[in-house]
C-alpha cells in the first residue's frame, strides 16, 4: 500500500511538472498583411510573450527569434513543427484553414497528427461570416468542417452569433466561451510616428474620411466612396477619402468602379499598424463598411483616436452611428453628422470604456491561454 501511495505521488509530480513546463503556443497569422486577425495575433502574443507563450505565425518576413516559429503552412511547413515540437502542447488556434475554410488536405492531417501528438487545440473564431457562409458548403467541405469541430478541445469565439452558431446549429458540446478580440494596444504602436511620405497626402485635404478594408464588395468602399461624393457636393468643400487597403482579397473591377473619375480618393496599401493609428488621429471620422464583422477592431481604434465612427451594424455598436450595409441615405446623413455636428466629449468617454474593457480581455485571454 505505501509503494502505491509513492507511485500516486510521484506521478502527480509529473503530472504537475509536465503541466507547468507545457509549450503554450499562439497559432495564426501575424502582419504583414494587416488584417484585423493578424493585428489581434500580434498584440496578443506582444503582452504574452514575457510570461512564456511561443508564436508559431504566418506573415511576409516575419523577424526570426527565440520563440517565435515563422512557418508557411500551403507548403506543409507546420507538420516538421508540430513533430519537433506539439506534443502534449496548448495550441491556441486563430488561422481559418480547419474550421472556416476548411483544407481538404491540412485537416486529415491535423487529425492525424493531433492523435498522434495528443496536443490541445483551443480553436479561436473571428470570422463573422461563418454562420452565414456555412449553408453553401458542399458535401465534402461539411464533413471536413464536423471532422474539424470533433477535435477541437475548446472552443473561444468574438461575438455571441458565433456561439449560438456553433452550439444551436452545429451542436458542438465543447465548451464555448465567448471573448471579445478588443486588447488594449501595445506602447510601441501608440508611440510611432506619421511617414513623411504619408503626412502631406492627407493635409491636401479640408477634411479626411478614412476606411479600412479591401477591394471586394462586402467592404463597402463603394458605399463609403458614393457618400463622400454626395457630401463634397452639398458642403462644396474638399472632403478627401482615405481608404486603407489591406490588400489580402482584391476585386479589380470592383477597384475600378470605386476609384473611376474620384481623384479625390487616396488608396494606402499594406500599411503597417502602428501608421494606421496615426491616420486615424489626423482623420475626421472613421467609417467601416463591412457587412459580416465580426467584432470591428478597427472601430474601437478609431475611438482610441478620438475620432467618431460610422459602421454597418456588427457586434461591437456601442458609441457608434449605425445604418444597415448598403443604407446609402442613413449613411449620408450620418457622415454629415459627424463631419460637422459630432461630439468630441462623447468619443472620449467611450474611449475609457473600452480600454477598461480591453484590459479585462486581456486578462481572460491570459487565462484562456493558461499564463495565469
């Protein structure tokens, strides 16, 4: 009896030592390109990464460091990496290729290799679109989809669509925890400066709209673009239209149509992060078009900025002036509120709201990610 008391103890030891020594890694992209997933990825891991998560990351030419793992995941550079180093690991999942756009050659694989590994897979949700996009799978892509969702340990998703989605109609019985991707922004973005190449391009302007998304319909740069033109008319002043292309989807024609015979429209492609920022607190008011956010980080950054918001109804509406994707004359007449009617006052209280906010997520992702 006392040696089974000595085998107990000693393997709870273990257990406890493996446990504490266990690889936390973040999984997902990491800018450039500066999609609102990648900026999430970057953050997260900026104020994690001193507490001992790792980063394994996709992104043009990511720096090389200790714990951090460039990998290209189209040419198989995940699976040496999983080998060499996921067994038994906290995988903290925000790529789209499992799930959302499920691969047909990396799921088998992942599911393969998680039975192997016996690694833990906490699968991280952005995409807004999924609930909606999920009745146009076809058969192979729905039974790739449930084979993915079989082997997820746990699952966390930005806005609560999301979660009804997975447990109302998917019928997941994982857990499901609903934490917003709002984190506060790390000092070294804050700090940065405007380029010089940047600054005289938006000072040709009386006042400056400005836009984040890409080329492709369901951004809404046409809507946003249509509206501008509408206000330069009526007001007779020259409103100027920033849009900043993120460039990771483009619809040329689409491009072309927004762009045709408006000079007035300046197109900023791939920026980084911490310039976006900048754009923002030179800008007169921020709109974001995008029909399926899924939070709309962007929006709450511009409120950082201090510059009111306009957007297509989505998760996050709070401080905000809101109208329906593609409702031009509400969009016009809030464009027209916040060009010339908005209040300063109010955009900074919602600013410390949601900093305080932003602080409490941090704290829960932390915990999601088990560094505290």
């Amino acid at each position: 009896m006392a040696i089974l008391e000595i085998v107990v103890a000693l393997l709870d030891r273990l257990d406890s030592e493996f446990l504490m020594s266990r690889r936390i890694i973040l999984f997902g992209p990491l800018p450039p390109p500066y999609g609102g997933v990648a900026i999430f990825t970057s953050a997260l891991f900026e104020f994690t990464k001193g507490r001992g998560a790792e980063l394994w990351a996709a992104g043009e030419n990511l720096p090389r460091s200790p714990n951090v793992s460039p990998i290209d995941y189209r040419r198989l550079g995940l699976i040496p990496l999983l080998l060499k180093q996921g067994f038994k690991a906290r995988i903290v999942d925000s790529f789209y290729f499992l799930i959302e756009y499920p691969n047909p050659f990396m799921v088998p694989l992942w599911a393969l290799l998680k039975l192997v590994l016996r690694f833990e897979w906490v699968k991280v949700v952005h995409d807004g679109s999924l609930p909606s996009r999920y009745s146009g799978f076809g058969l192979v892509r729905k039974l790739l989809f449930r084979l993915s969702v079989s082997l997820v340990d746990e699952f966390v998703v930005v806005n609560d669509s999301i979660n009804e989605f997975l447990k109302n109609e998917i019928g997941v019985r994982q857990n499901v925890s609903t934490v917003n991707a709002l984190l506060p922004i790390p000092d070294s973005e804050l700090s940065a400066g405007l380029s010089s190449e940047i600054e005289p391009v938006l000072a040709q302007y009386d006042k400056r709209v400005v836009s984040t998304g890409v080329f492709i319909p369901s951004y809404g740069f046409a809507h946003v673009a249509e509206v501008v033109e509408r206000i330069r008319r009526e007001a007779g002043i020259n409103v100027g239209l920033i849009l900043i292309d993120g460039a990771f989807a483009r619809d040329e024609d689409y491009r072309a149509e927004v762009l045709q015979g408006r000079d007035w429209i300046t197109v900023l492609e791939k920026i980084p992060h911490p310039q976006v920022l900048q754009i923002f607190r030179r800008s007169d008011v921020f709109v974001r078009g995008f029909k399926h956010e899924g939070y709309g980080l962007s929006r709450i950054e511009a409120i950082w900025c201090g510059i009111p918001v306009i957007a297509a109804m989505g998760e996050e509406s709070r401080g905000m002036l809101l109208y329906d994707f593609g409702d031009l004359d509400a969009l016009v007449a809030h464009l027209r509120e916040a060009l010339f009617d908005s209040s300063a006052n109010e955009v900074e209280q919602w600013a410390g709201v949601f900093q305080r906010e932003a602080e409490e997520n941090l704290e829960r992702w932390m915990k999601i990610m088990k560094l505290v």
